[in-house]
C-alpha cells in the first residue's frame, strides 16, 4: 500500500497474499497498524496529496486524481480530517521555509494523524 497508493485498495487481494481471510487480514492489520486497511491507504494518499499540493504547479482536481483518489468531495472531507485545513488553504499556504528538510524528517513532523489518535511527543 506504501508503493501503490494511487491502486484501489482490493482487500481480498491483500489477505490472499498473506494467506487469510478478508476479515482476519483486517482485523491483524487493525491490531498491527492501529487502523483499518482503507483508513491506512487514505492517510499515505494525503500524505503524497500534502507533497505535490506543496510543489503548486498542480491543481487539486489534479492532485485528488494522482494520489488514487476518483471522488473530489470524498479527497477533501479526508484531507481537511487529516491535515485540519482544506486542500485548497494548504496548497495556498507558503511552503517555502521547510523546503531543505530532508523528506525523512519532514514526514514524521507532516504525517497526518486521524482525530488525534498519537500522543504528544515529549521533548528532549
């Protein structure tokens, strides 16, 4: 799912290939991850929606389209879940300051978190 976020999830697929039911593969996923299947997909796609919105040269139809997504209205209820502001109020926002920090550490300060599920991190 990390490589290929832009498929449709096919979750029978996936359980096969672990050699599961659908309904055990959720449920080990859920255990494992902390989320569903669709819900871990969803939150690689806005995090790869959240880079190219940050890049500017697309518009969100086009980056709603490139991250897997078919439902524009579905992409940015998702997204304004996750990130806590819309597509467009992002995409909109100056980006420029965290451009030279590497993308490894970006994405653990920029991965969106479903209705505050982690905890604080504390400090050094």
């Amino acid at each position: 799912m990390d490589r290929d976020y832009a498929e449709p999830l096919d979750v029978p697929a996936l359980a096969r290939d672990a050699l599961m039911s659908p309904g055990h593969f959720s449920r080990s996923f859920r255990t494992a991850f902390g989320e569903t299947p669709y819900s871990y997909l969803m939150t690689r796609r806005i995090e790869r929606a959240k880079a190219l919105l940050r890049r500017g040269d697309l518009s969100v139809t086009e980056v709603c389209m490139a991250v897997g997504c078919t439902s524009l209205g579905s992409f940015s209820s998702r997204f304004t879940e996750l990130v806590g502001e819309s597509p467009s109020a992002y995409r909109a926002r100056d980006h420029d300051p965290g451009a030279a920090i590497p993308a490894c550490v970006a994405k653990i300060h920029t991965r969106p978190i479903r209705n505050g599920e982690a905890r604080p991190t504390a400090g050094p």
